[in-house]
C-alpha cells in the first residue's frame, strides 16, 4: 500500500499564530502519523510533502523511518521548472519577454543543487504577459512579518543570513526560529552551502529573487511604522529621482517617510528604540521597489552598508546613528574605505551617500552626497 500526504503540516500552520490550537493540531496528527507505524509491513511507499520541517519527536517520533529529502541535492530540482525547462518546454511564450527579467524574477529557489523557478509564477507570467508577484498576492504573510518586528529582526539581514543546518531544521509551535519559517516557507533560500568544520555545515541564505525580495519588504513596511498611504507617495517619486539620477533630491522624500511613521506608533512598537529600526525601513523601502540592491556589499577595504545600481548609476550608503548633531562621519568613511574603487572601472556615475539618524528626531538630521563621474571625480 501507497500513502501520500500532500501539505501534512497545513493543520498547524493555519493555527500557528494560536499556540494552543496549533499544539492542538499537532497532538492530533501526531497521533495519525504514529498509527502508520503499526501498518509498517504493509507500507510499501510513503510521501510526505509540506512547508514546514516538524521535529521527528513533535510529530513524527511513531514514524521513525522517514528520509528527509528536503537538502539532498539529487532532489533540488523536483518541485519546479529548471533554466532548460523555460527554454526548451515553453520556448513558444517567449518571444516578448525579456529573458534575464523571468530569470532575475522568478528563478533562484535553491536546496543545494540545482536552481528553480517559481511554477506558479511563470505559468501566470505566460498567461498575462506582465511581471507581477503572483506567489506572493496567494496570501500576505501577517504572521511572519509580525514575528520579525517581535523578535526585531534586522531587515537588511534577510539578503544574507548565515545558519547552520540544525536550525533550518528546527521548526516548531512552541519555538518558531524566524530564519527556519523563512526558509520552510520559501522567503529565502540557499545560495551557498560551507563546511568549515568536518561535519558542520553553514549555510548562506538569501533572497531567491527579485519578486520575494521586493514583496516581502513591502508587508514588512507596516510592521515598522510606514503607513502604505505614506509608502504610496514616496514610491513613485524616488523611482524617478533615481532613474534620472538626482540623489539630492532623495532627502525630502525620505525625510517624508519618517516623519509619517506616527508618534503612538514608537509608545506601542516592540521596534521602538531599535537602533537598527532606521535601516530597515531604509532597505525595505528600496528593496520593495524591486531595484537591484546589495547589502554589506564587500570590498577590499570593508563593506558598504548598502550598494544600489540602477539606470546606469551606482548609489552607494553609509549609515550612521547619532545622538542630536549630524557628524558627517557616514561620507567621510565612505572615503576613508575607498568604497568606490569597486565600482570605478563600470564608467558610470558613482553617487557617494552618508546617511545620518537622529535618535531624538527620529529622522534623518544628516545627508551628504557627492558624485564621481564616469571618468572620474
């Protein structure tokens, strides 16, 4: 006899933000999951698939006998469509599209081998013929975007986040680890597997492409303050700002973000006084826009708070927070480390950029920019 069991952990995510139900569910679909194993001799195949990872002992301790396939990289590419899929398979939707945007968009989901694409998403790209974050629009993660402002959970870490294997399989009720939610639920991914130590494993975690990355920032935006009326406004005139490349012309419209983000919601946030709080909001609000940005972005002399390059520009941020007064250290060290060495040889414009919060005014008190050409400064 066959059993399969699609979506077997669906019960207890549904409740997951009800403690007591979901250990509720658990209990209960512990007690199925056991029965199995007095029908072991007449168990010729089991197939279980789902989001979340549960501990063997939370749910499965009856049904000791399972293989986890889940970091094999002989399975990477089982559950979507591989770059020879698109092109060979749906080599008839192409023409119209740009190629390398379905790349950047939809492909990237990784478990240690090869690389994926979002099915869901390319066949409704097909359909409609515009790029949209179709995945993303089945269902706003409340409860996750939640638990990371509860846990203050620094955003700009999201692009590159290192953890270790056992975490990514620790998944459950009573202790949720946002870095396993993010990767069992598909908001990030691998993009690099390390193995330091002889049976140790690192993990390099990321963004799998450039919907979920400007998706979830966007539902992050609330949690830290920004009214989306607020986001609304400021959206369209930073793309523009950007696209025509006039970085001074940013100030006013971040200072704006900020000083949306009412006075009750810093009495009531458990973000209030976080320091990292100011950069969040920052990155989040460019990573919503769906532009190419790169966080800690490393040199030979440092690493560069947040890189941006779009239109043929490059923008380069240092942040700094800071107590009343700005102190023009953001851009002096943006000098100091020679930051726009990395960038110098792409001939284009270089906007160097240092940022500075005020813990008092909640905004921004510093914003210095200068700009290297593209044959120099």
């Amino acid at each position: 006899m066959a059993v399969l069991i699609d979506e077997y952990d669906k019960p207890i995510l549904d409740r997951i933000a009800q403690p007591e139900l979901a250990e509720c569910m658990r209990e209960q679909l512990k007690a199925l999951y056991e029965s199995f194993k007095a029908m072991d001799e007449h168990l010729k195949f089991v197939f279980l698939t789902g989001v979340s990872k549960f501990s063997k002992v939370s749910l499965f301790s009856g049904l000791n006998n399972l293989t986890d396939l889940t970091l094999d990289a002989r399975y990477s590419s089982l559950c979507g469509y591989t770059d020879a899929d698109i092109d060979r398979v749906f080599a008839a939707e192409l023409p119209g599209l740009d190629r390398e945007q379905i790349r950047n968009w939809y492909n990237g989901y990784n478990w240690g081998g090869e690389g994926v694409y979002n099915p869901f998403d390319v066949l409704l790209l097909f359909r409609n013929r515009e790029f949209r974050a179709y995945w993303f629009e089945t269902g706003t993660p409340t409860f996750l975007t939640r638990l990371l402002a509860e846990r203050r959970f620094f955003a700009p870490r999201l692009s590159a986040l290192q953890t270790s294997e056992a975490l990514l399989s620790s998944f459950d009720v009573q202790h949720i680890a946002p870095e396993a939610l993010l990767f069992q639920a598909g908001y990030l991914t691998i993009h690099e597997v390390r193995q330091p130590l002889l049976g140790k494993w690192v993990y390099t975690l990321g963004y799998p492409n450039r919907e979920v990355e400007a998706a979830l920032n966007e539902a992050l935006l609330p949690e830290y303050g920004v009214p989306p009326e607020t986001l609304v406004r400021t959206q369209e005139s930073v793309s523009e700002v950007l696209r025509q490349g006039r970085p001074q012309e940013l100030e006013p419209l971040l200072r704006a973000l900020y000083a949306g983000i009412p006075h009750d919601w810093y009495r009531s946030s458990p973000l209030a006084g976080f320091e990292g709080h100011y950069a969040s909001v920052f990155y989040s609000h460019f990573a919503a826009l769906g532009l190419d940005i790169r966080v800690e972005d490393a040199t030979s002399h440092g690493r560069i708070d947040l890189t941006l390059r779009h239109a043929r520009q490059v923008y380069l941020f240092e942040f700094k927070v800071v107590e009343q007064q700005a102190t023009g250290e953001a851009l002096r060290q943006i000098h100091a480390r020679g930051y726009a060495d990395k960038y110098r040889g792409r001939g284009e414009p270089i906007h160097l950029i240092g940022v500075e919060f005020g813990r008092a005014q909640r905004n921004l008190v510093g914003f210095e920019v200068e700009t290297i050409g593209a044959t120099g400064i």
